[in-house]
C-alpha cells in the first residue's frame, strides 16, 4: 500500500464506512435537528457544532491543499464549533458530505510528491475526523439516541 493508498483508506474508514469502529456517516445518521443542537451541559459540545467544526477544517485544508484563499482563521478553536448557522441539519450534512467527496477526489488525481509533501496533514485530518466520530457517539449514548446494532455497544 503506497501513501495515496494509504490516505484514501483512512477517508474511507473515517468517513464512509465503518469497520474496526464506527464512520463519521454512520455516526450522523438517523438524528432529529433537536437531538443536533443537544448538549449535556454549556461546557460541552452539539452535534451540530461538531459538524460546523469539521466542515470548518476540513474546507481550509482543502482550499491550501488546491492553493485557494482560505477562510480567516477564528479567533479560538472553539469559535468553529458554531451552532448559529441558517443551515438545516440536512444542508449541513451535505456540506460536509460534499467536502468529504472533494477531498477524496482531489487525493485520487494528486501526485505521489504532492501527497509526501501532505502525508502528515492527510493523515492528522483523518485522524481528526475520527475523534470527532467518537465525541458524537458518546453523546448520543448520553442522549439515548444511539442504537448498539449500528456499531458500538
């Protein structure tokens, strides 16, 4: 398995299909714009938030990636978790989906050198994806919103 291999493999995992642990998709699936906006306490993170923060990283590593302007870097990291958008949950879902399907296709067509020069920021992105994935099913098991036979008991 080469890097480009590699890196497509962990979007794959981290994103679109569970395996070994549960995918971002999965993860999002079967959710009220109420069970999104939930959280157990002003400490702690939405769902939705959550995914305004993925969607947030993951277009300004891509815009670099292709060399494009990027978003202004937010203040605080926690001012990406933002939850005031006019978005639907349906209009945030597909953003996101949109941003995921981009990245998979910018990395199919990308050189060899151009993913050694990316390898750690793929890789962390992925990663990252993956921790978030974790962070929403703990709170969907607070909220009794998930159900074990879609991956985790």
């Amino acid at each position: 398995m080469n890097m480009k291999e590699l890196i497509l493999f962990q979007l794959a995992n981290s994103y679109y299909e569970s395996g070994w642990f549960v995918c971002a998709t999965q993860s999002l699936a079967h959710l009220t714009e109420e069970q999104t906006i939930w959280r157990s306490n002003n400490d702690t993170n939405s769902i939705r938030g959550i995914v305004e923060h993925l969607i947030f990283y993951n277009t300004q590593y891509l815009r670099e990636f292709l060399n494009e302007d990027t978003l202004p870097e937010p203040k605080q990291n926690s001012d990406t978790f933002n939850t005031d958008s006019s978005s639907s949950w349906n209009e945030l879902l597909q953003q996101l989906d949109q941003i995921m399907s981009n990245w998979k296709q910018v990395i199919e067509q990308a050189s060899d050198e151009t993913i050694e020069k990316w390898i750690e920021n793929l890789s962390h992105l992925n990663m990252h994806t993956s921790y978030h994935v974790g962070q929403i099913i703990q709170i969907r098991k607070q909220q009794q919103s998930w159900d074990p036979k879609w991956g985790v008991h």
